[in-house]
C-alpha cells in the first residue's frame, strides 16, 4: 500500500507533459505490482489470521474491496473528467483532467496504509 501511494501520489503532482507521461508509466507499474503482490499472499493472511474454517466467505468479503471501489473511483474520477472536459468535444487534454483522480485515490490508499495493524 506504501509503493500505492507514492505511485498514485506522484502522477498527482507531475506538472508537465514529459513528466506526467514517465509518472504514469511508473504509476501503472507499481499499482499492478501492489495488487499482484497482495493477491499472491492473501490467501496465507486469511488463512493465518481468521483460520480456514469460513476461508471461502472471508476470501469473497476480501475480493469484493477492489470491486466496489473500482466502482466508485471509476465513477467519480468519469465526474472529473467530464468537470474539465470541452464542452464541445467532450474530449480534456492535459495533467488537469486526471490529477484530482490520482489525489482522490492517493488519499484512500493512505487511509488504507492508516487502518493496517
């Protein structure tokens, strides 16, 4: 969640064209890292931490999270686009159109990091 946020985090705050380009590149990079990371050991956390006796509910309620926050932060990040959008064209070009995105999900990751034990 760490890598996460200092991946989002930095796509956030890339001002220029060249910057946000590398960023982004770096962003998807350390996200799908995270993700396969964490996907690869949480059947060994479930299993350690709430035994296996209810493995297949507590694995479902696990699987859900990305899910419905892809979800939501699919539909919001839509809102902020659109917020920037031409109103001609419908179509936003620059770091403008993405960085309240890449803020949102760079402070819900952080309150991930902050609700770990």
């Amino acid at each position: 969640s760490c890598i996460m946020t200092i991946a989002l985090f930095s796509s956030a705050v890339a001002t220029s064209t060249t910057e946000a380009q590398v960023s982004l590149t770096f962003t998807v990079a350390l996200v799908a890292a995270s993700y396969g990371g964490t996907w690869v050991i949480v059947v060994l956390i479930l299993s350690e931490w709430f035994g296996n006796k209810d493995f297949g509910k507590n694995y479902g309620l696990i699987a859900m999270g990305p899910a419905l926050s892809g979800m939501f932060f699919n539909t919001i990040s839509a809102k902020i686009y659109e917020k920037h959008a031409s109103e001609h064209s419908g179509v936003c070009l620059g770091t403008v159109c993405y960085r309240g995105s890449f803020f949102l999900t760079s402070a819900a990751a952080i309150f991930g990091l902050l609700l770990l034990p």
